[in-house]
C-alpha cells in the first residue's frame, strides 16, 4: 500500500494509519475480520504478506496531521496465487493555511501587535483561543491544518496604538495544499497639540490650564488612546502644551480652568477642530489674558525707603462697590488681582504710631497693567461713547434700526456716560486737593530757604503772593499760590 500527497504525487506521506479487514471469502460487504493496523513508513507505504485468497478491505483511519483522509475504502481480492503482489494507492490532499499581513498604510511597516478574531462560516471560532490571533513582530500571524474547502472570516478587533481599526471582515476560502495570504491596511491617527499664551505677548506659555477634551459625540479623549482613563481632563505643561498623539475625529477643546492672575476669554474657551487620519497634526491656540491688579506700597512720608507694614486698605469700584481688603505685610507691599476697569483705594487702618492718610486714590486697570486714572483717559472715553451715542440716534431717525433696540442701548450708553462724568468730578475734586497740598508744601520749603529781609524784595514777595485784591479802604487780602487768601485790616 502507498500514500502520497495527492497535490505533489511524488511526495511519500508518512505516518498515515489504515487498517485492513478480512472479508471470509465474500467478494463484497462492509464487515469482516481485521488483519490488522499499519502505518506507512518514511517511503509512505508499508507491507501486509501471508495472506490467504479472498477479498480485503483498506480503510484509512487517520493522516499524518497536514493532510485529510479524503480517499474511500479501497477492496482488493487475492486469488491465492503464489507470489502474487497487489499495489493500493491512497492519495491525501494537503490541509490548507492562512497567512494574515498587517502593515501600515502609508509606509507598508508591519504592525505587530493587532489583534483579529477568526470563525468559520457557521460562526464556529478558530483555534484554541476563542478565535483570538495577534500579529507578531513581523506583523502576521498564519493558522495552520485548515480543511480543504473551509471558509473563513477575518476581521480586526484590536488595533495597535496609534492607528485605526480597521472593522471591515474579510472572507476567504482556503483550497487542499494552498496557503491563502490576506492583507489589512491601518491608517496612521492624527494629532493634536494645543497651546496656551499670555494673551499679552501671545508668546510666553501658560503651565497648569486645564482643558476638557471630547469627540464631538460626547465621548471623552482618554490618555494613550484610552488605555489611560483622564476622564477627558488635561493640563498643559512648562510649555503651555498638551499633546495629543493617535487622535482622529472630530475633536472639541473647552477650557476649564486658567491659573491665577489669568482669565479665560469666553468667545474663544472652547474650540473644535477636524483631525485627519495619517500624519495630520493638528494646532489650535488659546489666549489669556493677564487679570491686571494693584500693588500699593506703603512708605513713611519724612523717609520713602522706610516701608510700613499692617496698613489696610479698601479697594473700591467707581461706583463705590467694595471689591477687596488688603494688608500690607511686612516689606510694606500688599497686591490684589483686578479685572479690567476703575477702582480707587482707600486706607482704612494702619499702625497707631501713624496717621491715617483717608484720601482716595484712584486708578485703572488695563490690558493687564495698572495705572494711576487721567482725566485725558476719561474725556477721551466720554467722547467716544458720546459719539456713538450721535451715531445710534442718526440710525434711528433713518429708520435703520429698530426703535425698541436702539432705546436699550441709548440707555446703557447714558448710564455709561453717566458713571464716567461722576468720576471725572471726583478726580477733579481730589487733584485740586493734591495741588493744593503741593503749592503749600512749595512755599513752605521756600520759607525755609529764604532767610529775612532788611527791606522790602520783590521777586520774594512775588514767590509768595499770586494776586492782591483790596478789599475797601480798610482791608486787602492776598491770594497765596497755594489758592489760600489771607485778609488784612489796614486800620
């Protein structure tokens, strides 16, 4: 009997087992006695001698584990004859595999560690693990002993980081002795990187901000491509960056929170951008701007290098809405953060060695920077403001916006125009009193200057008086340029 691998015939089959069986003379039938089990050697035959005449049957029970039993039982009939030899031949079909590739779409690169799941047709799982193969670092993975005629369904479960699954199961039908190879492609995930600026310069980073990263259905955007759960929740770091590797989709970026001193802009806080699939990197930009504020230091009057501690201060809106208290600590500094806007402030408490200074200074905050208020910074806002009130009321009388509108916002531009001229009047009212105070400090130290004077000096006398007015015959007054009058009877 000889056994060869039906795709190759010159190929011996070892280690094919058959049984043979003795049918008691009859020339047909399934039964009989068996003479015994055989298995083919290296040359893929074996040999069964002294039998007696009649008929015999050869079953094959198994293969050697890489071919199928796919020939019938063979009968032969011996009639007896001395030296008389019978030759049988069985021819087995190779068992098929399965050769699956994955590479990077771009680059061709294998990609190891991509998992697929392999059934059969009826939906019956492949191998050992539940239908669970990986590619190896050559990026494959083969099944090996697959029937002849068997159909197979492959499809990408897992893909490796960085990379896209690929979903779509691919079928094939794996032929005696053939080795079927299918391919899966995976596109490269996009980026991301966000950064976060001083909205001031545009260019120093931001460290700490926190950002909240969703698709555009909901889904957060976990770390190292969800391996990582963040809760969708980042922070950027020394560079004012978050960088975001194996993203793709619709992706939106809402910051949650800034650091102090900074705040979020609300027209731009959150920011939807589209990352490719590929080696699309992906940039959006966040600006903040510094919340601004005041630094008061509190000195000695006779000695400016002398700082003095535990003097408090109230700070105060315009319109006199307490915003804050601060204390100046022990180098005489005390610093509050301010939005944008006018304010003035007001000591309230300071040590009892001390007097209280109980007047009012006023100041704005602006991109970030604080500044002692002008009145030119205020009568040039007045002018605006006053001009788009002339603007809104010439739309209005043109019929080009509607009344109910432009009376909502001729009322605001009033009230706006109305605060401002309320505190223009208190700067005037505090700037005549600092001039005061410095016209009299200017003589004072003229006084101590001059020294006595034999007879009248009129250059002196000029120093010290700006205008005389006589009064009646009986009485002048002089006005000092400090804006003080005094009287003085003649008689």
């Amino acid at each position: 009997m000889w056994k060869y691998d039906r795709q190759h015939p010159n190929q011996a089959i070892e280690g094919a087992v058959f049984q043979v069986k003795y049918l008691s003379g009859n020339t047909s039938g399934t039964g009989g006695t068996v003479i015994g089990t055989y298995r083919t050697s290296a040359n893929g035959s074996f040999t069964v001698t002294g039998l007696k005449k009649g008929t015999y049957i050869i079953s094959e029970l198994s293969s050697d584990g890489d071919h199928v039993v796919d020939t019938p039982p063979q009968t032969v009939y011996l009639s007896g004859q001395e030296q008389e030899v019978i030759q049988v031949y069985f021819g087995n079909s190779a068992k098929g595999a399965l050769l699956v590739k994955k590479v990077d779409a771009g680059s061709g690169a294998p990609l190891s560690d991509v998992e697929f799941l392999v059934t059969e047709s009826d939906g019956s799982v492949v191998g050992d693990a539940n239908g669970k193969f990986v590619t190896d670092s050559a990026g494959t993975f083969a099944i090996n002993g697959i029937e002849p005629g068997a159909t197979l369904i492959v499809k990408e479960t897992r893909a490796k980081p960085g990379y896209l699954l690929d979903n779509t199961p691919q079928t094939v039908q794996v032929k005696a002795g053939q080795t079927v190879t299918l391919e899966f492609r995976n596109q490269k995930q996009g980026n991301l990187i966000i950064h976060k600026l001083s909205g001031a310069d545009k260019k120093t980073p931001l460290e700490g901000v926190q950002f909240k990263i969703t698709y555009a259905d909901g889904r957060v955007v976990d770390a190292e491509g969800g391996k990582l759960s963040s809760n969708g929740l980042y922070t950027t770091n020394k560079e004012g960056q978050i960088i975001l590797s194996g993203i793709t989709g619709t992706i939106i970026c809402t910051e949650v929170a800034s650091i102090p001193g900074f705040t979020i802009d609300p027209g731009t806080r959150s920011q939807t951008i589209v990352v490719n699939p590929g080696d699309d990197t992906q940039h959006l930009y966040f600006y903040n701007d510094p919340v601004g504020g005041v630094e008061i230091i509190k000195v000695r009057e006779d000695d400016r290098s002398v700082r003095i501690p535990n003097v408090t201060f109230e700070i105060r809106r315009m319109d006199g809405g307490l915003v804050g208290k601060l204390t100046t600590g022990s180098d005489g500094r005390a610093s509050l953060p301010l939005e944008a806007g006018s304010y003035y402030a007001v000591e309230i408490e300071c040590p009892k060695e001390y007097k209280l200074d109980a007047a009012p200074h006023y100041f704005t905050v602006r991109d970030g920077k604080s500044a002692t208020l002008r009145l030119s910074d205020i009568d040039k806002e007045i002018a605006h403001i006053s001009g788009q009130n002339l603007a809104l009321s010439r739309l209005k009388s043109k019929g080009c916006i509607d009344s109910a509108l432009a009376l909502s916002q001729a009322d605001e531009l009033s009230r706006k125009l109305r605060d401002l001229r309320r505190l223009r009047r208190k700067l005037l009212e505090t700037a005549s009193g600092d001039e005061q105070i410095r016209a009299t400090e200017a003589m004072l130290d003229y006084l101590e200057a001059a020294r006595w004077q034999d007879e009248a000096d009129p250059e002196w006398f000029g120093n010290l008086v700006d205008r005389i007015t006589v009064a009646s015959a009986e009485e002048v007054s002089f006005r000092l340029p400090n804006g003080l009058e005094l009287a003085e009877r003649l008689v």
